[in-house]
C-alpha cells in the first residue's frame, strides 16, 4: 500500500504536469517565444507524461538579459555574504521538505530507482546544498608583499580580490538531472553569480520545478532562469556573448563543441565528459567486496553514469571467481519500473539512448565475445535493457574503447600488475578508476601511476561535495566540488596602492 506521503508527493508532481509548463525567466514561468514544444515521456513505459518549450535563440538571449540585469543590479552579489549562506541553507531546507515530490518526480521522468531519486537526486544534493552555502562566507583573496622599485622610496600594499564572475551558464546531462544542475547552480550564486541552466530535453522537468522552490526559499528574481530545449537553444547558450562562465556535463563530442562556441566569445569554460572507466583487481583481492564494489559502480543508474565502471581487469588467479560472482548476480537481478522499489535494474532514459546500448552489445556479439549474462531483448513497453557480462575481452575490443553508458560490464584477465596498469591507461579517456587491494604499498604505489581525476581503492563510483571531481585527458577540464568549485565562478582581481 503507497503511504501517505508517497501519496501526497504523487499528488503534488501531477498538479504541477497538468500545468502549461514555459521557460523559467525572471522569477517565474514564461511563454516561448519558438511556439516550438518537447514531449516529455516515462522511460518504464514509452508514454508522454508532458510538454516543455522548445526554446529557441530569442527565448535563450531573454534568460541571459534577465540574469545579466540581476547580476548588473547586484540583486544577489550585493548581498551580505551570510544572507546568500542563510537563503541557500533555506533552499535546502526547502528541498528537503519537497524531497518525495522531488524523487517522485525524477523517476517518473529520468526512469532511475526510486530508491536511488531518493538517496543520491534528494538526499546527496540537500547536503550538496548545504556544504556549498558554507563558502559563501569563506571566498578570501591574499596580501601579497611586492617589490616594485619605482619611484625611489615608494611603498606599495597589493592584495587579491574574489569578485563573481557573471552570468554562468550551467548545460546539464539527462543521467542525474536534479543533483548535477544543483552542482552547478549552488556554487555559482555561492560564488555571488547568477545562473542559466539547460536540462536535457530527455529531463527538464526537476529543474523547472527546482526553479519554483528557489524563489520560494528567498533567491531573488532573475538570479536564476531555466531555458528548455534542444539543440538550437543549447547552441545558443554556448555562444552567447553574455555569457561569462559555462559548465558544461555530457558527452566529450558535444563538450569539444561546447568549448569551441565559447572560446569564440573568450567565454570561461569547465567540461566533466565521458569516461570509460576501469577497474583493476590485484591478486590479493577481496573477492566478495569487489563483486559487490563492481556491481554497485557498474549497474547504479543502469549504468548511466559518468564515473561508472565499465571494464575490469582482474588477476587471472582470481578472474573466474570474479567473472562467475559478477555473472550469477546480473541474471538474477529484477527488471523493472523505477516506481518498484525492488526493481534493481530499471529502463535507460530514452528510446533513442537504448538503441545505442544495443548497438554497442550487437558489435560485440558479432565479434564473437563471450557473454555471460545479458545480450538478450526485453520485451514490452519500456526501455530496457538487460544487465551484461562479457568475459575474456580482448584488450582492443570495441566493448572496451567506446564509451557505452549503459548496464555493461566487460572483464579481462592479467597476469603482470604492470600489464593492469599499461592496459587501464590505453583510454583516451581518464575520468575515474579503482584499485582492488588489501597491499598497501601496492595501493600507494599504483594510485599514482593510473590516469584518472578520481581513483578508489577497494570502492567505486562514492563521491563527496569536499572532494574534487572532474577528468584528465578526453574526460574534461575543471573540476566539480570543494573549494576549487567555487573559484571557478570568480574572477581574481589584483589591486596595487601606492601610498
């Protein structure tokens, strides 16, 4: 039987889709001008569930006027510092009150668990929030001592200056649509900038409705918009003039387009791309710990999921072990709609996105890999896909190089730990990785020697708002969380007395 709050979170999501849902501009829902519309379906069951607009460079140069004009009229930045910390600690506290409905929502839409819409969408980004609202009060410049020689006798006093960069533009991907806009939004305005955000058209709907509460907890109009949309809106984001800072989170072919656009503009840009992320498991592994560190960082969100681990390379001692653990797990997991909350593996976010995990799975089939688990069709509505095993890959297979975003999982076996090492960086990718060991030396020595922006040992996939997230090499420039987070909404400025 669905509890009472479960029942109310329901019935407050569906009042807010019978809604004519516009553009988020100004402090409230505005019409587009395009005319232009997006349906918006439940993966479970193919099903439209509501219409956003379509935005196109009109409606797109209308947010950033309104959150130029707030950040021109210091709206927020001229803020005391505590009043931005108290109003995001109220949006906080806000979302927190709205975490069912939030959760509720964002399964609905994106297709996740709700156990998980529940503990990482709503439970993460409340402390997210909460961490971040911190810095408001804690951005500091430094005096610096200067040795200018002129004119003679001259005494100079120089220091540094945080000051908010402007407008930032925040385009977010379709896997975490709640939790990855809020990374975005909150240390910006921390930072005392003002924001535009464009969802995904695939999950657009928790951002808006993250719009609504953010104006109910204090943020003043104009200081944060939301733009719905597709292609051409996001074109037009990127390459907007007024644009001072965008982050951007997606996939490395649209962030190289991204960080084109905005270099044209000398616009300020950080990028947290794909990733095809290893793991690899020493001898002396312990072997449940890792079957279940790999089933969690694997099949989490059915694998779509940047930092997810991909491909495994295991010591042959402990190879089948590992790939049978992996093999009886996956086919007996639950398929079925994120609303159940026993369903372990629910559907991808799209029709269009499923297509490309099956195309992914049928090269590798045609190349005559071995599957353990997985490889077959779902039938019926929805947008399923089975949880897959492919064991005794070759090192060079495309299973292995392309990044597939979905519930697969591709093992191979090693002999020399240096073989582990060599075949785990052979990625243009280098996003996050983990290490399996109880030998410490080992574990010190190798975390070194993996490229990677993250790397666990004995874990896989945990991330935390003081720890500093993002990728090297084709997985991305900049980083997510922490200090550096909020630095990278500002702008140093230095200032030189002569007195």
């Amino acid at each position: 039987m669905t509890n009472p709050a479960t029942q109310a979170a329901r019935a407050a999501f569906k009042q807010f889709l019978d809604r004519d849902l516009g553009l988020f501009v100004n402090g409230g829902p505005q019409r587009a001008h395009s005319g232009r519309w997006l349906d918006v379906f439940n993966p479970a069951t193919g099903e439209p569930i509501a219409r956003v607009p379509d935005a196109d460079s009109v409606d797109v140069d209308r947010a950033v006027a309104s959150a130029h004009e707030a950040f021109e009229q210091r709206r927020w930045s001229g803020l005391r510092p505590a009043d931005r910390e108290r109003i995001l600690l109220q949006l906080a506290d806000v979302l927190e009150r709205h975490g069912e409905e939030l959760a509720q929502l964002e399964t609905l839409n994106q297709g996740k668990s709700i156990n998980v819409a529940r503990a990482i969408e709503v439970g993460a980004t409340v402390e997210y929030v909460r961490y971040m609202a911190g810095w408001a009060t804690k951005i500091h410049g430094e005096t610096l001592d200067v040795s200018i020689p002129f004119p003679p006798g001259a005494k100079y006093t120089a220091f540094t200056r945080k000051e908010p960069v402007g407008v930032v533009a925040g385009i977010v991907p379709w896997n975490f649509p709640l939790m990855i806009a809020v990374w975005k939004l909150i240390p910006a305005l921390a930072a005392g900038c003002t924001v535009v955000i464009k969802p995904s058209p695939e999950t657009p709907l928790t951002a808006l409705r993250l719009a609504e509460l953010a104006i109910e907890a204090g943020i003043p109009p104009g200081v944060f918009n939301v733009v719905t949309g597709g292609r051409e809106c996001g074109a037009a984001l990127a390459a907007h003039p007024r644009i001072a800072k965008i982050s951007f989170t997606g996939s490395t072919p649209t962030g190289k387009l991204v960080g084109a656009a905005a270099l044209q503009n000398l616009t300020r840009f950080s990028l947290e791309l794909g990733g095809k992320n290893p793991a690899v498991m020493l001898a002396d592994v312990d072997v449940d710990q890792a079957i279940q560190g790999v089933l969690a960082g694997g099949f989490l969100n059915q694998g779509q999921v940047c930092a997810a681990v991909s491909r495994v390379y295991v010591h042959r001692s402990q190879y089948r072990r590992i790939a049978d653990g992996l093999a009886d797990i996956a086919l007996q997991m639950k398929i079925g709609p994120g609303c159940d909350p026993d369903a372990q593996i629910n559907p991808l976010v799209s029709a269009a996105h499923r297509e490309r995990v099956e195309r992914h799975i049928a090269v590798a089939k045609e190349a005559g890999l071995r599957f353990l688990a997985g490889g077959a069709a779902v039938e019926g509505p929805g947008f399923y896909v089975r949880p897959t095993v492919i064991a005794d890959v070759p090192p060079d297979a495309a299973i292995i190089r392309d990044e597939v975003f979905g519930p697969v999982i591709a093992l191979v076996p090693f002999d020399d730990p240096q073989d582990a090492l060599r075949l785990a960086n052979a990625s243009p990718y280098g996003l996050a990785a983990s290490l399996w060991t109880n030998d410490l030396r080992a574990a010190m020595n190798m975390v070194r020697e993996i490229d990677a922006g993250t790397v666990w040992v004995n874990a896989h996939v945990p991330l935390d708002p003081n720890m500093p997230f993002g990728g090297m090499k084709q997985s991305g420039m900049g980083r997510e969380f922490g200090k550096g987070a909020v630095e990278s909404f500002t702008e140093t400025k230095s200032i030189c007395i002569a007195h």
